[in-house]
C-alpha cells in the first residue's frame, strides 16, 4: 500500500495506492497533478509542461514515462528543485522515465532518471 503521507487539503494521511492514478497522455499539453504515472504515449514528438506544485499538493508522487519512442519534452514550471536552469526533461525511447516529488513548492526527481535528459 505504500508509505502514508500527509495531505492536508483532505487533512487526513493518505496512501499512495488510494489515490494513484495511471493516465496516458495522446497530445500535447499540461500533465495532471496527481500521484501515480504520467505516461506519454502520442505517436509524434510530444511537448507537455508540468506546473509548480502548491502547498496542497506537498508530497505528491509522479512518475514520468515515455511509452512511444519519440522525442518527447516536459517544461517543468520554476524548474526541478527550483533550478530554473533544469526546466526541461527530454524522453527519447520507450521507458525512459523519472519520478519527482512535491517539496517546498517544486518538483524534485526522487532518483537518477532512466535515460530522460534533464537540460
């Protein structure tokens, strides 16, 4: 089930897989925040762009993954950790992936990506 974690717009614990989400993106555009697997899978290089977490969505969980192997990119907003100038993730092969985390109001990768490109 996964460790808790505090969710303070339901202000109660909660565990990732109650609320995990596997969504499949098919055309440009804005990834959902929400715990689970964001997945590109348009059949075309795909632009997506991820925006800065708020303080409601502390501790959020996503996992990034390139289901077509094209050249896809996420603009992340403020950049990862804040770092504006790592504000690009680019994906060129099926199962290139990252999963960042909610913290401090940005989007900070959990570990090392597998093969996706920070620029």
């Amino acid at each position: 089930m996964g460790q808790p974690r505090y969710n303070a717009a339901k202000n109660q614990f909660i565990y990732g897989s109650d609320t995990d989400t596997d969504t499949a993106y098919t055309a440009n555009g804005a990834i959902a925040i929400a715990d689970g697997v964001a997945a590109i899978a348009k059949t075309s290089a795909a632009a997506m762009t991820l925006a800065a977490p708020t303080a409601a969505d502390e501790g959020v969980r996503i996992v990034i993954v390139a289901r077509t192997a094209f050249a896809h990119t996420v603009t992340v907003a403020g950049g990862l950790g804040g770092n504006a100038a790592d504000d690009v993730i680019t994906f060129a092969k099926v199962g290139d992936s990252i999963e960042v985390l909610a913290d401090a109001l940005h989007w900070c990768p959990v570990s090392a990506p597998y093969g996706a490109v920070i620029s």
